[in-house]
C-alpha cells in the first residue's frame, strides 16, 4: 500500500538521519519529496549530503528534488517552497525536521548562536508554515510535522540533575519547548480549514550522525531507540486524521497507541529491531 501516492511533500534537514529516513520513507511509499539542507554534496566532518539522499529517493518512482537552502537565513528559506512547488505542483506534506543543536552552559551562550539557534528551530518551521498554507487551503487538507525533542521537558528539582548532557542541553530545548508552544497556537487556527499539525519526538536517543557525534557515547542500549521507529511515528503524522491536531506526541508511545507495526525504511518488510536498534 502507497499511503503517499500522489501527496507532494517537503522535508527540511534531509541530507542525514532523521529527516533523510522520513524523506525515504515518504517517497517509498508514493509520495514526490523536495528535501532541503545546507550540504549539497559533502559535509566536513558528518557523512552525508542531500545528493546521497537524492539518489536514493530516485529509486523509487515519483518526481524528487534537492534544494540547496540554509534555513538561518531568511531569505534563503523564502526560496524553498516557492522552488519545490514549481517542480512538484501544490505542497501536501510539510516536515519540519532540520534543527541546530549546539550544546553549552546557559552561562556565556553567545548571542549569536542563541540567534541562530531560534532562527532554525523556530522561526524557520514558522515561515516554511506560511509559505505552504496556500497549498492547503486550496486542496482543503494538509499535513505538517514538527519534530521536537523530550530537551523541551521541564528540569524536575531542586536538586537538578546535570549529569551527561542534561546540564548543557538547556538553550536546545528552550527552542523545542517554544516550537511545541507554535504548533499548539497554528493548531487553533488550522484545525478549522482540516489542516493537521503535530509535533513528534523521540522517546529515547536516535542515534543520526549528528546526534552520534554529540552524545553516543553517553548512551546506554536502552536509551538508544532505532531510526526505523522514530521515521514510522513521524510518517504516521503525515496521514493522521484531522482529530489529531496540535499535539505534543513521543515516538514509541504513538506506536504503541496506533498499533504499528516499525517497518524499514523502504516500507517493505518489518524492522527486525522495532523499537530498538536491530
């Protein structure tokens, strides 16, 4: 079954881990996909790029393309919907998955990574949900995904708890826990025009490559849980009924609630692993 056959879609962050999952998944199962990120053809330092996920989402049929668009810049931005709608036609699906994670004290975070910080995680899902709505509107439904972080929980004390990352996660989930606040707000005014918006997080650490390099090596096993899991949640989302809007959802919990069975991320067969890293 091709739950997306037909369903134009873009996903932000794309050129690894999650949103490189959700974007292969999306055109597995039907859907034409743009996938945007900064790095078209070579990080530095993480592997992948958006012309590795282009390749692979050419394997399957459909119209797919890669825009090259920094989203801490906002006019860099403006250009994404705009180019994936003149290729693909009117936008179905938006996920809004690429963020920046720079983990530091609060004390002495410099202003300019806060800004830049709000700018990805916030402001950008913001203007990429203006830029859609049109589309949505016309066709009389819509789906948009946000991916959040449990970051965006509140600490529980005195005494807090600071060990591993928690002491230094703090600004990250600022961002997470305002984009949760914004899904909940267009919420209100969506939910009336049959547009869907949600917000969806892991229950544990997916290990992506960013998130490998920031703290893989602070994990234990059943803090991990597998990409395969975290993509069939936030896939789930992207076809949900309109009586699921506005909510601040985790990953295993909605499978668990939906009775889904994780698949690969080909959509062919079940994950050997479910919710764990097989």
């Amino acid at each position: 079954m091709k739950r997306f056959e037909g369903k134009n879609a873009i996903v932000t962050g794309a050129s690894r881990g999650i949103g490189r999952g959700i974007a292969q998944r999306l055109a597995a199962e039907g859907a034409n996909v743009a996938i945007t990120a900064r790095t078209l053809d070579a990080h530095p330092t993480l592997p992948g790029s958006l012309n590795e996920t282009l390749a692979e989402l050419n394997a399957y049929s459909g119209t797919h393309l890669a825009i090259q668009a920094d989203l801490g810049d906002a006019d860099s931005r403006a250009a994404i919907v705009p180019q994936a709608r003149e290729a693909l036609g009117p936008i179905d699906i938006l996920v809004n998955n690429a963020a920046a994670a720079i983990y530091q004290s609060m004390n002495g975070y410099p202003l300019k990574r806060r800004r830049l910080m709000l700018e990805i995680n916030l402001l950008a899902p913001h203007d990429l949900i203006e830029a859609v709505l049109p589309d949505m509107e016309s066709a009389g439904e819509g789906w948009i995904v946000n991916l959040s972080s449990a970051t965006s929980n509140l600490a529980v004390g005195p005494p807090f708890p600071a060990d591993g990352v928690k002491g230094v996660f703090g600004f990250y989930g600022t961002t997470k826990a305002a984009l949760n606040r914004m899904t909940s707000a267009w919420a209100v005014e969506l939910h009336p025009r049959n547009i869907r918006i949600n917000t969806i997080e892991p229950l544990a650490a997916v290990l992506s490559e960013g998130a490998d390099e920031l703290v893989g090596g602070m994990l234990q096993p059943d803090q991990i849980e597998s990409m395969e899991a975290m993509v069939e949640a936030a896939v789930a989302l992207c076809v949900c009924p309109i009586d699921r809007c506005g909510q601040i959802l985790s990953s295993l919990p909605l499978l668990d609630e939906l009775g889904l069975t994780v698949m690969t991320l080909d959509a062919t067969a079940p994950y050997p692993g479910g919710h764990r890293p097989a």
